[in-house]
C-alpha cells in the first residue's frame, strides 16, 4: 500500500515561473547587446519578475492546505515544515557554502555580517550596510518567503479558513498605509521597503485570496472577467506599459503607494487565466516540455543568477549558459536526492496516521484528484 503523493502541480505555473526567473536572469544582465534592443525594459524587470513568484507562492501553498484540509479535515503544520525543510534549505544552504568558499578564496568579497543575516533567513530586516553584497542581494525574497512559510500555514490552523480570508484582506488592504507609515516612521530602513514583511507581503498574499476565493460565489464575477480572453492581454499591457514605466518615473511615489497593489492585481488575472485555460495558445506556450522545466528548476535559477549577473556578468548570453549549468546541477545533485530523502522521512513518519487518515491504492498508481476550484483533468499528481 502506498500513500497517494500530494498534487503540487498545477498547469501553466510552472511556465509561468521560468518566465519570471528570466526576467530576473535578463533584468540583472549587463549587457550592451541587450540594453540596445528596443523597449528591452519590458523583458528585463526583475521586480515584476519576483512578484509573479510571490503571487504563485502565495496560491499554490494555500491551495494545497485548503486541499489537505478538505481531504483530511485537518491541516498537519508538521508535514508542512518538513517537506519545506527539504525542499528550500538543501539548495539554498550549497548556494551559500559556495558563496563563502569563494569569499575565502578570494574570488569575491561577502560580508561575514551578510552570510549571518543570508543564513538566518533576516536579510530583509537588517541595517542595509549588512546587506550591501551582491552575491546575497536576492536574499530578501527568499528571506520574506521563509517568513510567509512559518506564519501563514499556523494562521490557517489555528484561525480557520474564514478569519485567514479576513486577514489575507487586511494584509492587501492595508499594506500601503503599512508601507508610507514605515517609510516616515523607520528611515534607515527605506531601502529596505519593498522587501519586509510587513511592508511587502500583500503580493504573496494576493495569491493567497485568490486560492481562498476561487470557489466562492463573491470571486465568480472576478473569475467570468479574469477568463476573458482580453483579459491577459490587459494585464500584460498593464505591466508593460504603465506599470514599469510608472515604477522607473514615479519610483516609491507610485510602487510604495498604488503601484505594488495594482501590479498584485494584473499577476492575479495572469494567474487565474493560464491555469484554467491552460488550453489557449498563452497556456500551451507555458505548457511546453521545455518551458515547463525551466519552471521546475526555477528556484536553483534563482539561487545561482546572482554569481553571473550583476557586477558578476560574463559575455551575454554565455552568462545565461553558466546560470544554467549550475542550476541544473543543483536540480539533479541537490534538489532531487532532497526530494528522495523528503519523501523517505514522510512516508517513515506519517506512514501509521497515512494508513488511517489518507486514500491509499495498492501499487501506488497515480489518480486525479479533485481540488478546490480546479477540476481533475486540471490538476495531476506530482509529489512535489
């Protein structure tokens, strides 16, 4: 008997973050080549490019507590951090092994103060000299999103899925004024606004709303509007010709104020549209083999950019080879036996309440499950 794998796989966003870590990889290239391509800012937005991450983040985690709630009538906070554990720190904690190695051997300048505030998942709320050092400059984000991972699963345990709609609401709600009240309350911290929990969190947790309301009649207007085919066109004018514009003029003016909310808004019909017509030509571009795995190793993308990009760019486009290179070994050498052990220790420590509590099938064959708000046909057993 073998406990079905839980679905971690939605079409479409995995497409959907190798879109979003390139115009990280591009937004950090320097290079000429690309700096004379017209209107190259709308490709190499790196913010935007982290904003679909985080929206992503915030529906797909609380798409998979809602669906262990329906499933199990409870959500396990220990399964939750364990299977983060595996698959966030084995990669990142290499990344930051090679990152010293390499400090230690001269071959770049890091900051004892940055590995410790890096290593400690803090980087976004200390003193910005602490933060000063490119190699670890995108550890704001994982920083934040290690934040969201040990507050939000507890809130919906303990608060239950109707007060956690209320506070996913308050988050989006008022994280502008949370934002403007920082900026004059906290100066030495300016730098640091759009990266703070406190001050940054309403784009996780605009996915968060969006997988919360995906089923409920007050989201289906939204929904009919958001499944226009117009509608991602709209959104991808948005991003592209007002909001990026409107970022690079009025700067925290607009993205401290309105602009990250509306930003929120068009990744959230980008979102709905590619994964519930997955089937449109936008879907089936995503959809790709190739595409497809480019989002799945993503997060190691992620990670090793920043030693080729920046003040660290090689000759265009050979810098985007070693990302690559890198990122696939990462996936194959670190992520993949992580996920091995991952799925060793669950089955080891959740195999008594799983043979209780779960749906298990003899043999182990995969089936369909039915989620919240998404049908069978669109949602497939992964594991991850």
């Amino acid at each position: 008997m073998k406990v079905v794998p839980a679905n971690r796989s939605i079409p479409s966003l995995d497409g959907l973050r190798a879109v979003s870590v390139f115009m990280v990889i591009l937004g950090h290239t320097q290079s000429k080549f690309l700096d004379r391509i017209p209107f190259n800012a709308v490709f190499r937005d790196g913010g935007q490019g982290v904003a679909v991450f985080f929206v992503i983040s915030g529906f797909l985690i609380t798409h998979l507590l809602l669906k262990e709630l329906k499933r199990e009538g409870q959500i396990s906070l220990k399964r939750f951090y364990l299977r983060r554990t595996f698959r966030i720190f084995p990669p990142f904690y290499v990344y930051l092994l090679v990152v010293a190695l390499l400090t230690v051997f001269h071959v770049i300048q890091v900051h004892a103060s940055s590995l410790v505030a890096a290593g400690t998942y803090t980087w976004n709320y200390v003193p910005v000299s602490w933060s000063a050092d490119w190699a670890l400059g995108h550890c704001w984000s994982l920083a934040l999103e290690e934040q969201f991972y040990l507050l939000w699963p507890a809130c919906m345990v303990f608060f239950g899925r109707k007060t956690s709609l209320k506070i996913a609401v308050g988050f989006v709600a008022f994280s502008p004024l949370s934002r403007i009240v920082t900026y004059y309350a906290w100066p030495e911290m300016r730098g640091h606004l759009g990266m703070m929990l406190h001050t940054h969190l309403d784009t996780i947790m605009t996915g968060c709303l969006l997988a919360l309301m995906i089923d409920m009649d007050i989201c289906q207007r939204f929904r009919r509007v958001a499944l226009h085919p117009a509608s991602p066109v709209a959104a991808i004018l948005f991003l592209a010709a007002v909001d990026g514009p409107a970022s690079l003029r009025w700067r925290g003016n607009y993205t401290l104020t309105a602009g990250f909310s509306l930003e929120n808004l068009a990744i959230a019909v980008l979102v709905l549209y590619v994964v519930f017509r997955h089937e449109s030509p936008l879907g089936k571009l995503l959809n790709l083999r190739w595409v497809r795995h480019l989002g799945t190793i993503s997060y190691s993308l992620y990670l090793w950019q920043q030693l080729f990009a920046g003040p660290y760019t090689h000759i265009f486009p050979l810098n985007v080879a070693l990302i690559l290179l890198c990122a696939e070994g990462s996936y194959f050498l670190v992520e993949r036996p992580s996920f091995k052990a991952r799925d060793f220790v669950e089955r080891v420590t959740f195999l008594k309440t799983a043979q209780g509590t779960l749906d298990v099938v003899p043999g182990g064959a995969n089936v369909n499950v039915v989620v919240t708000g998404i049908r069978p046909d669109v949602a497939r057993c992964t594991g991850r």
